[in-house]
C-alpha cells in the first residue's frame, strides 16, 4: 500500500511523515515536491516530482498511490489547487484521502475570510460528490508562537492579537499524529471507507491576556498582551510576505476578536479517542520552548 503526502518539506507534512514512519515500517511513503534534490527527506520517503499547480502532473504522481494526503497552503489560487487535486485523485481511483481543512470552515462567522472560505468550499465539494474522506480541521497552530521568542524575552510581549473570546490552539505534533492515524486507516482498510470530520483542538480556550499571563510564568518575567490593533498588525506582515496574505491574516484576527474559535468537549473528547492520548496543551509547548530558548 502506498501513501502520497502533499506539502510534505512544510511544518505539517513533516510532522505527517514522522508520524507515519514511527506507526508503519511497511507502508511505502512517497512525498510529492517541486524539488526532489532540495526535498532533504527520510530516506524512507521516495521523492516525487509534482506540484498541485499542474493538475496533469499531480495526476501522473498519483500512480500507484492508495492513500492521499492533500495539504494546500494558503495561496492566492488554493482553492483551484485544491479542487483541482481531488479531481485528479478521483480521476486516480485513490481508495482515500485525508484533507487537511481548518477549524471554523463551516462556521458563518468566517466567511468572508479567504483561505476559510477556500477550504469550507472544498469540503462541500468533498460532501457533494461523496468522497472518501477524512476532513481534518486544526485550530490555530500552537508552534505558529515559536517565532515570538524576540517579542517575549525582549520587551516582554505576547504580540498576536488574537483578542479576548478565546482560542483551543493545537499542537502540529497531534495534527501529524491525526493524519497519521486516519492515513493508515483508510491505507489498510479493504475498501473506501465513508467520510468523517474531526476539530483538532487544544483541550483549553486561551485568550490573548491569558497567553501573556502563561508566558510570563514560563519564563519567570513580566509578558503582557500587545492588544487588539489590528492595523500595526498588518502593517508588520506586509514587511514579510504579499500585502493579500497580510489582510487575509488580518481578516483571520478580526474574526478571532469577534468570535473566538473555541471548541467543544465533544470536540476534545473524539480527538483524544483517535490520538490514544490527551491533546497536548499550550503550557507544555512554552515550557519546552523557555528551556530551549534557556540553553
């Protein structure tokens, strides 16, 4: 049996592949990459060229492949690349897919937030044709605030206004663990299995106050909450990446003032039933973090 993973030199398909190779020693793993002389991957894990943007191509990747991660990163284009590469997987006959959605796609109150909207799209078409597949919808990546180190040791900020309604934020780690898990599922199951949908979440609501608190206790130090301003925000990102992508996040941090995205005990609950363990908290996350931002 085979599994393709898409995205798979980024944080979460790493994390997927890792998380494969320590449940299977028996199922070939392939990764797709524009670049498989750059790709540095397992030597478990065949390279394989490809790139979702080339539905011809991805479709000629998807030989011999059963199983099918589909991560799409948030792009200009990521809802004809997405829609595009569960066509070509349908086209395939790949017996399952594991698509990687967003916590909140079904949710009203984010729908005129783009890369929310892309992928609620996406999971209608999935429902409308009946595919075989597992939606996975992450929360707001806890390792997103590992890049906050200088804003946290330095002036002593927690610098993402992410307002006061609150957030279940999710480790990458249980994503990949998720993915795994229904990847091999679906991989080593006689036939196509039926849909499922599953949050994947903290298992507590956190608050822009809140993180500042729980930095400060982790590093021994004052941290407070930088605020809601949302225009210094946008302002920053557009220092780093394409003015689009900087009011999408924008959109993505009002929203998450307004309504928070909070998840359900029910949520946590069938989580933690496929995970084999607790969800992992944000707490543990900074701790790690503090002792090696320490050393």
């Amino acid at each position: 049996m085979t599994i393709l993973v898409t995205g798979a030199t980024g944080l979460i398909g790493r994390e997927v592949l890792d998380a494969l190779r320590a449940r299977s020693t028996t199922t070939a793993l392939r990764a797709l990459t524009r670049d498989p002389a750059a790709a540095r991957l397992p030597d478990e894990v065949a390279a394989i060229a490809g790139d979702l943007a080339d539905p011809v191509g991805f479709e000629a990747a998807l030989d011999g492949v059963d199983t099918l991660f589909l991560l799409v990163p948030n792009i200009a284009d990521e809802l004809t690349q997405a829609m595009l590469a569960l066509d070509a997987a349908r086209r395939a006959k790949v017996k399952g897919i594991v698509y990687l959605s967003v916590f909140g796609a079904d949710n009203a109150e984010y729908a005129d937030l783009p890369h929310f909207a892309s992928k609620g799209t996406v999971e209608r078409m999935i429902e409308a044709l009946d595919l075989p597949v597992t939606i996975l919808r992450p929360a707001y990546f806890i390792q997103n605030d590992a890049g906050m180190r200088d804003a946290l040791t330095g002036p002593g900020l927690y610098p993402m206004p992410i307002g006061e309604r609150g957030l279940s934020m999710v480790d990458t780690r249980d994503i990949g663990e998720a993915a795994a898990v229904e990847l091999l599922r679906r991989d080593t199951a006689p036939g196509t299995l039926p849909r499922e949908t599953y949050a994947l979440v903290g298992p507590e609501a956190l608050t822009g106050p809140a993180l500042a608190a729980l930095w400060g206790e982790v590093l021994g130090r004052e941290v407070r909450y930088g605020g809601d301003d949302l225009d210094g925000f946008e302002a920053r990102l557009r220092q780093t990446m394409p003015n689009w992508l900087a009011r999408d996040l924008r959109l993505m941090c009002v929203r998450y003032q307004s309504a928070g995205a909070v998840a359900g005990p029910q949520d946590i609950a069938r989580l933690t039933a496929l995970l084999g363990h607790p969800p992992r908290s944000y707490r543990a996350f900074a701790a790690e973090m503090a002792r090696s931002w320490v050393g």
